[in-house]
C-alpha cells in the first residue's frame, strides 16, 4: 500500500476543496453579484484540481470533485475561461466589500469571528410592518415617519389614509439616504413617489462612488414597478416596488450597522416597532371588518368594501397558500379597501421575505391566540371591543 499511502498523500484536493468553501462562504444568493463570486470561485477550484490531477489520478475524493465543478459551472452558467478569485482569501481586503471585512479582522488578529448576523425589516399594505426584531404590527403612522436612522442609512415613508373615515393608511412616498462612506460612495439619495420609481438617485446617477461603482448601485428588475438597491460596502439590499397605488420596501442589513445609531435616533420604526398610540391591531390582533362591511370609526362610516370575508378569503388563498400573516393581512386589507391591488402586495412582501430573511425558519410568522399559542387555521379578530374567533378551514 506503500505507493498508494504516499500518492493520496501528495494528492491536493483537500486543500482545493478548503479555499473554495473559503472563497463561497461569505456569498449571498439574494445579492446581484452572487453568480458572479461563485464562477470566479469555480474557475479557481478547477484550476486547483487540474494542477493536481497526475499526482490525484488514483484519488475518488479528487474525481468527485471534478465531476462535481462541471455540474455547477453549468448550472451557474459559468465560462471556463475568466477570472478566478485569488489564490490567498484570507489575505484580500476591499474596504467597500461588507462581507470581506470579517476575513480581514479575522487574519489581522488572528481569532476567528462570527460571521455577519443580518436582519430584516418590511412594509407593505395598510401599512403592515415587519420590524428587525421580526415583530408584525399594523399601525397608521399617518404622515411622515423613519424607518430606518442609523450611521450609514435613513429610511423615511410617508402614509396617506387609503379609505375616508378608517385609520389604515399606505405609503405613497420613500425616500432612501445612502451616507457617504470612505472612498466608497459620496451620499446619495433615493426618492420614490407613487407613479415615479425611477432607476436611479435623484442626481440622475446609478451608482455610487467614482471607484467603486459596484460599491453602491440600482438595479431596474420590472420598469417603474420593481427595482433593486445594493450596497455592498455595508452589505445592504433594498427592494422597492409598486403596487396599485402604493409602495412597499423590504430591507436586509447587518445587525452591528442596524444598532449603530445615537440616542436622539430612537424613533425608527424598524428598529422599535410603532409607538402604541399608532398601532391599528391590539397586540397583533387586527380590527376586522365584519362579512365585508366595514364598521364605523369616529362616527364616520366606511364604503362598503366588495369582499366578504368569504370572498377575500378565497382571494388571498389563491396566492398565498400558508396562513400565516400576510395571509390574514391580505384578507384586512382586501375588506377595508375592496382593491384586490393589496392581495398582490402582500404575496410581494412575502416572496421579498423569502429572498432577503436570512433565517428560513422565522420567514413564516403565525398568529397568536389569546392564550398565547401559536393558531395556524385560527385568528383572532377584534371589533367593537369584542373578540371573534374566526376559523377558516
């Protein structure tokens, strides 16, 4: 066995196998330059394998992994040819690259870090928010209110009533500030109103940083309806798109960037939820309207929407299979304003979940019964001060 022993020995697959997991770990599918990182990665793989293929010959490991680099560079639809990533990971550093600043503090002090914990905010509908600390509320915050104020980014939304005589409103202006940040991007501003989501900041530029455009850039994914901001100096995506008459806005950021905040920049909405004053639901328990007619307010009376709550609910199933809650929020918001435009925001806000969440397992958020259980085929909703239980099968 004494050749053999000394062949696989020699055999480097090991150490192709270790950088290519060093080069991919930190690489985010959701992010625009996924596929991008991944084939710069593959080609290098391959590279390593073909270096070693005479001494690896007798090696299965070394086979496997060959066959194995053919199949993804031809789902990724990556060139054999083109750029490799570098041969040293641990030793590269772009300062306007979030995700490589944890490898350059790591080989800089010698101790290993925990990789980037991000979070997730969302708004969409009447207005449901979801908060970084995955709590669902719905609030009316009529008017001007931040999302987001920390260090590197403001997020501010504006809320107009969608229906005289209810509180439920829904956003009909964003407007997004990228702080300046070393050489990677001056400051620049984002502003969308409802039928103007442009593509670009309101300087006419698309990108950020005259070295470093890649740094911070727009990305138009459906023409005045959808598009995509990344900033990868901080390692943020943002989503915006329209629906209707109204926006919504999905948002991953790391969570150390999040807190970077001052005192006097608690009010944010992500961050802390809505003040109570503002809240429509009580503890995540949404005032629904009853068979379809919606109940008055103040004294002022609501049309009456088109959707029973049979009707809504169908509605809402024939997108959203699971009944959790945007499920229940599509049903709130398809009786209080009777615009089936809301049925697809919320379908929306739930697929902007999926791709930006980094947890799999917290996508899904199901209510909650008055005893505290978690109900998947039960909400409560609240009216006139008194609690229906509603089934829905």
């Amino acid at each position: 066995c004494l050749g053999d022993c000394q062949l696989h020995a020699s055999c480097g697959i090991q150490k192709c196998t270790t950088d290519f997991v060093s080069f991919t770990s930190h690489l985010n599918a959701a992010l625009e330059d996924f596929d991008l990182e991944f084939c710069k990665a593959l080609r290098a793989y391959s590279a390593c394998t073909y270096r070693n293929s005479k001494v690896c010959r007798g090696n299965l490991v070394y086979h496997s992994a060959v066959l194995g680099i053919g199949d993804l560079m031809t789902q990724r639809n990556c060139t054999k040819d083109g750029p490799t990533s570098s041969t040293n990971p641990e030793m590269t550093h772009d300062p306007c690259n979030y995700s490589g600043h944890t490898e350059a503090r790591e080989h800089q002090g010698g101790e290993k870090t925990p990789p980037p914990s991000y979070l997730f905010c969302g708004l969409f509908g009447d207005p449901h928010l979801r908060t970084f600390k995955d709590h669902f509320q719905t609030c009316k915050v009529e008017g001007a209110w931040p999302l987001i104020d920390n260090n590197y980014l403001s997020v501010q939304v504006t809320n107009v009533p969608v229906v005289p005589g209810s509180s439920a409103t829904a956003t009909n202006k964003i407007t997004i500030i990228f702080k300046s940040y070393q050489d990677c991007t001056d400051q620049k501003v984002y502003q969308a109103v409802t039928d103007d989501l442009p593509a670009a900041f309101v300087d006419g530029t698309t990108s950020g940083g005259d070295g470093n455009p890649r740094s911070l850039h727009i990305v138009e994914k459906v023409s005045g309806k959808y598009i995509e901001m990344h900033a990868r100096y901080i390692g943020t995506t943002v989503y915006v798109r329209q629906l209707g008459h109204y926006l919504t806005l999905a948002i991953r950021m790391p969570q150390e960037l999040v807190m970077a905040y001052e005192e006097s920049q608690d009010l944010q909405l992500c961050v802390n939820g809505c003040p109570s004053s503002e809240r429509i639901d009580d503890s995540g328990h949404l005032p629904m309207p009853v068979m379809g007619k919606l109940l008055p307010q103040g004294g002022a009376a609501h049309p009456r929407s088109v959707y029973t709550l049979e009707t809504a609910t169908a509605k809402c199933h024939e997108k959203m299979l699971v009944k959790d809650i945007y499920f229940y929020s599509c049903i709130f918001d398809l009786l209080t304003t009777g615009d089936a435009n809301f049925t697809a925001a919320a379908h929306s806000a739930l697929q902007d979940v999926e791709a930006l969440h980094p947890r799999k397992e917290h996508w899904h958020i199901f209510p909650r019964s008055r005893g505290g259980a978690v109900g998947r085929d039960s909400k409560f909703f609240v009216s006139l001060g008194l609690v229906c239980l509603i089934l829905v099968a």
